[in-house]
C-alpha cells in the first residue's frame, strides 16, 4: 500500500487580483488534509473508494470530465501506462469541500503522489503541481495555480500567475483564526462574475487590483521584517476591496465585524468569496474566543492555526 497526504490551504491576501496577474499570498493549512491510499486490488479496474463524499465505483464508470478521473488518467498518460494494474484509490479527506481551503487540490496533490509512487514513478513536485493545475482547470475555469502550487509545495507562498513559486521567509510567527460560513463557495462563479465586471469596465478593475497588488507587496514585506501587526489593517483593506468587487456576502460580513469587534487585528474574507472561509488575525491568547465569538455569530466551523517563524 502507498500513501500520500496533502494540506489545505488558505489565501492570505490577493485572491481575485491573481487571476490578472497581481500577486497573492498563500500558506498551507496542516490542520486539515487529504490522506490518499493507494493498494493493489483482486478486482480488475481501478476502484474508488471516498466514504467522506458517499463516493465508490470504477473509475470508467465516471463522466469523463469527473475529476478524479482526470486526474488518475493524466498520471497514468504522463507514466506512459495503457494497462495499469487492478487498484483500489481510498481518499480520506478532513478539508471541507467548496470552502476555499483548497480541498479539490489537495485531494488531486495526494492522489497523484500516492498513485505514481505505487506505481514506482514517484512524480517530482513540478509535475505533480503541473498535474494538479490541469484538474483545476475543471473546477475553476480560469484558476490562477495558487492552490495546486501551495498545496504541492506545502510551504507558505508569493504567488503571481504563470510565474515560477516565489517561497518567502515569516520573520515572526503570526496566529490566524479561520471560520467557515458553511455556505458553499463556487469559486468558478465569482471569478467569472469580476470577469464580466471587468469585461465591462477594465480600467476601472485594472486600477482596484492594483491596489489589491500594493497590499500584497505591503504584506510580504510586514511578514518578512516579522511586522505582523501590520497585516490586520491590510487586511481590512484587501476584504473593502473585495467587498467592491461584489465576492463578499452578508455572512462573511457579519463574520468579519465580529472577528474585529472581538479583538481580532484585521480580517477577511479569503478565496473565491460568496460562502465559504473568512480570516482574521488575531493575538494568540485571544484565538480561542474569537472563535466562539464567530461560531455565535454563524460560523460553522473555526480553525486556528499559527505560522511558524522560517528565518
Ligand atoms: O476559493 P479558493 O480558495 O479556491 O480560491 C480562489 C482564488 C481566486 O483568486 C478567486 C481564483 C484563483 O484561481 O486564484
């Protein structure tokens, strides 16, 4: 048997402007993954098994598009395998699915490392990220790569669209609160929304994600002199900008006031936007009750997770 296991991940600044080539940053989320086991089966065929979504069948027996499918057919197109063996692919996932955290990534990430492993051609991280990229082209339409390439990498990322990974150091750790409206977030459906916007008004657009761009420079430069503080006021201006971008959504407002009326630096919402996750920074000591401030005021589900310092 072989496994393989992956993070979520979350967008710290920069989501949307990144379809258009701004940068964004992002960091893994390990309090959450995707666990992959790979086995060889008595049955002949190649055999899902993913009882977190009520999902079991033979992989031929999908849609072409699904992309699980896509996803076992392209590792087994780049290993050049027309006659795999009879497999069993067991997929254990605790990423809350359309939430932002990244978990169709990261269910692809692991898939195709535990199945290319057990295959005996362990695919290096550039192909697995380039893999993975190609199944988010499914979900997402236009995806930016950010999260097939934090997701791959695993290490927080400086991410700007078509560009080779740019890692970047955290000076000073930092504590965030992450809280999940439950509300499912089709990202696909927002970012085609700030297209038409676009499309009707570019250089209007233009000029907001060059202020989201500006932000994202400010906070890479405040993660990277270890000025964390500095990142609760951008984050208040990167969710007005959001905000703008018409991606919020009541619930993910109501979250981010009462993160920042509980004594949260900053906040906002992250990823694709309508639904899905917000987060706040917060002090440490402050983490646990700002959570349950958000779980009274709707959120579904609370996380906090701490980047570690890596200079
Ligand atoms: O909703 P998420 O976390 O998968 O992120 C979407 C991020 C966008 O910038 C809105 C889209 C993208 O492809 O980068």
């Amino acid at each position: 048997m072989t496994v393989a296991t992956a993070p979520g991940k979350i967008i710290l600044f920069g989501e949307h402007a990144v379809v258009y080539g701004r940068p964004a940053l992002a960091v893994p989320v390990t309090q959450v993954h995707a666990d992959v086991e790979v086995m060889d089966s008595p049955v002949a065929g190649i055999w899902i098994d993913a009882p977190g979504i009520s999902l079991h069948g033979e992989i031929s027996s999908f849609p072409s598009s699904h992309a699980l499918r896509t996803v076992i057919e392209s590792v087994l197109r780049t290993l050049d395998i027309s006659a795999p063996p009879p497999l069993r692919i067991r997929i254990i996932s605790s990423i809350p699915v359309a939430s932002g955290l990244g978990s169709g990534a990261a269910v692809s990430v692991a898939v195709i490392r535990a199945l290319s492993s057990h295959l005996a051609h362990p695919l290096p991280n550039e192909q697995v990220n380039a893999l993975a990229y190609e199944t988010e082209k499914l979900h997402h339409g236009t995806p930016s790569g950010i999260d097939n390439t934090v997701i791959t990498y695993a290490r927080p990322v400086y991410f700007v669209r078509g560009q080779p990974i740019q890692a970047f150091g955290v000076a000073r750790p930092f504590t965030l609160v992450i809280a999940d409206t439950g509300i499912p977030a089709p990202t696909k459906e927002s970012v085609g929304d700030v297209r038409k916007l676009w499309q009707a008004d570019a250089g209007k657009w233009e000029a907001v994600f060059d202020k989201v761009g500006e932000i994202v420079r400010a906070a890479r430069q405040a993660i990277e002199s270890g000025n964390t503080p500095a990142l609760g006021p951008l984050m208040d201006e990167n969710h007005a900008l959001l905000q703008e971008m018409t991606v919020s959504s009541p619930e993910l407002d109501r979250l981010v006031w009462a993160a920042r009326k509980a004594g949260a630096l900053g906040a906002k919402l992250s990823g694709g936007g309508r639904g899905g996750n917000m987060l706040a920074l917060v002090r440490p000591e402050d983490a646990e009750s700002i959570c349950s401030v958000l779980r009274s005021a709707g959120a579904q589900q609370t996380l906090i997770t701490t980047l570690q310092e890596t200079l």
